[in-house]
C-alpha cells in the first residue's frame, strides 16, 4: 500500500519555496541590522554572528542526532531565527552565553521540539526571547544608551528605554518623534529605527511574502487604544505616536506576528490576529509588571491561532 506523504504547512501550489521565501525575510531584516551595528557599534554585529550561529547550530545537531533527518539548515529559517532573537536582545549583553542559551531554547523547544519549520505553533524567536527575559531579567533590560554613529568600541553607554523611563515617570529628556523614527533612542538592538523595520516590510510586501492585513491591524489597535488612554489622562499615559514608534511594536509587527506558520490563514482571521496582539501589547504595557508588552502579545495569540482558524475558514479553491 502507497502510503500519502504530507509536508509541514503551508501548502499552496506557487513558484515561491521555502527557501526563497526565508531568504528573502533575510534581506529585509538587512536595514534594521545596519541601523543596529551603526548605532550600537561592533557588539551589535557580534550578538547577530554568535546568535545566527548558534541556531543554526543547534537545528543541524537536532535534524542529524535527534531527529535523523536530512538538514534543512540551507532554507534559511534558522538564520531568520537567530537575526529575530538578536533583535530582541540588548546590544550590550555582557555574557555572550545567554544569547547561545536562547538560540538553544528558540531552536530545541520553539521549533524542533514540534518537528520543524512549519508544525511550530509559536514563533521560535519569542519563545527564546520569553525565556532569556524570564531567566536573565537584569542581562534582558540592561540597555544601550544610543551615542554617535559608528562607536568603534564594545563598551557602549547603558541607559533608560523611552517605555521603561514612562513607565517609571517621564520621557528621557530631548526623545523626540524624529529620534523614534530613525533609531536614536534605547532599546532592542532590531526594534530602535522604525524606518529601517518599514523598509523591510515594504519589501516583504512587494514580494508578497506577508499582507498588510497583521501589521495594520496590530499597530492601529495599539494607535487607537493607546490613543484613547492618552486623551483620557495625558499625565498618565504615552501619546499614542510615540507608543508605536518606542519598543518592540514595529517589529513584531512586520516580522514576528506576521510569520505564516503561527498566524491565521484568512485575511479576517489575520485582521482579529493582529487586533488581539495590539490590544494585549498595551494592556499589558500599561498594567503589567513589564514595560513591553509585544512579545507576549504575540505568543498568547499564536495560541489562539488554531481557534481562530476554526471561526475564520479561508475560501477553499473548489467545491
């Protein structure tokens, strides 16, 4: 009896491949790594190597020790990973071992633990991220206080993010929007420019590799809640612009909620997808013990993507 061999999702009959696709997801990741090295300096550069490294790594000794299976370390989606998981990490991260541990849990727990590139249910490089900031809290929020372009040392300045100086009063003094926009403020070393991440949507979007229906979605329910707050008390809460240019929303947005295998298949399910995530980033920015909230956002709505895939049944091709 022939038996019916069926691939991981997604299944659709294209021209594209696994492999164009993730290396495509490369190159558009390529601007916000070059704000990051030219802000941060060589350490940025160092956290990208030690952490793409370490991913793709740990999937070949699983795919050829564990699971004994051929590599498919060549697809490109380890690397995704390891770019995602240093860009969520500081720049100034000490103890380089911390990032390899979180390529080691991104990779072993947050996808081979599930079979692989597309039977992960949740996003490998949050899940990484979730853990490092669980384990190593003072390592995960000790930041880089953004200088001059191009610092030719590692040692690089530490100082408040513009969420974690609100959360504690007030906006650092001189953050304009300007400053947001192009990178010039603390943070992840992938999430400080909001330019550079847009570039790399837009690239993404001209290959049609992801739609616009997760990133409006997730940064317009954060714009109008957050919006909402700010006009009930500006006192007590960020301007809404700035909400989505500080911390991690631009790029959880465009590259980590918009990821094919943990999100919903139809566009309505995208659009209530990318509603749940903003909705959840400012609550829990706003009432939860963390600063940000974007990671676990994301993560508690890969969750729900089974669920809402039944609700939301994308249209079949044939009756």
């Amino acid at each position: 009896m022939n038996l019916l061999n069926i691939s991981g999702s997604p299944h659709v009959h294209s021209d594209e491949s696994t492999k164009k696709i993730m290396w495509r997801v490369n190159m558009a990741l390529v601007p916000a790594l070059l704000v990051a090295i030219a802000y941060f300096g060589l350490n940025a550069l160092l956290v990208s190597l030690i952490s793409v490294a370490s991913c793709v790594l740990f999937q070949w000794l699983i795919e050829k020790y564990i699971m004994k299976v051929p590599s498919t370390v060549c697809d490109g989606s380890a690397v995704v990973t390891g770019l995602l998981l240093a860009f969520n990490v500081p720049a100034t991260v000490s103890m380089m071992w911390i990032v390899v541990i979180g390529a080691l849990v991104a990779m072993g727990v947050g996808k081979m633990a599930f079979g692989g590139l597309g039977k992960n249910p949740f996003n490998p490089a949050l899940v990484g991220r979730v853990f490092l900031l669980i384990s190593f809290p003072v390592q995960m929020t000790t930041w880089p206080q953004v200088g001059g372009l191009f610092p030719m040392d590692f040692d690089v300045a530490t100082g408040a993010t513009p969420l974690g100086a609100f959360k504690e009063g007030a906006l650092p003094e001189g953050v304009t929007f300007m400053d947001a926009f192009l990178g010039h403020i603390g943070g992840s070393m992938g999430e400080v420019s909001a330019i550079a991440i847009l570039i790399g949507a837009c690239y993404l979007l001209w290959k049609k590799i992801i739609t616009w229906h997760i990133p409006v979605a997730f940064i317009g329910t954060a714009f109008v809640f957050s919006g909402i707050l700010w006009l009930v008390d500006p006192t007590a809460y960020m301007d809404p612009l700035m909400t989505i240019l500080t911390g991690g929303i631009m790029l959880g947005a465009c590259f980590m909620a918009t990821d094919m295998v943990t999100t919903p298949m139809a566009k309505s399910g995208q659009l209530i997808f990318g509603f749940g995530c903003g909705l959840l980033t400012i609550i829990i920015r706003n009432w939860g013990a963390y600063p940000e909230g974007v990671s676990f956002a994301i993560l508690l709505m890969n969750a729900v993507t089974p669920l809402i895939n039944r609700w939301c049944k994308p249209q079949r091709f044939a009756a």
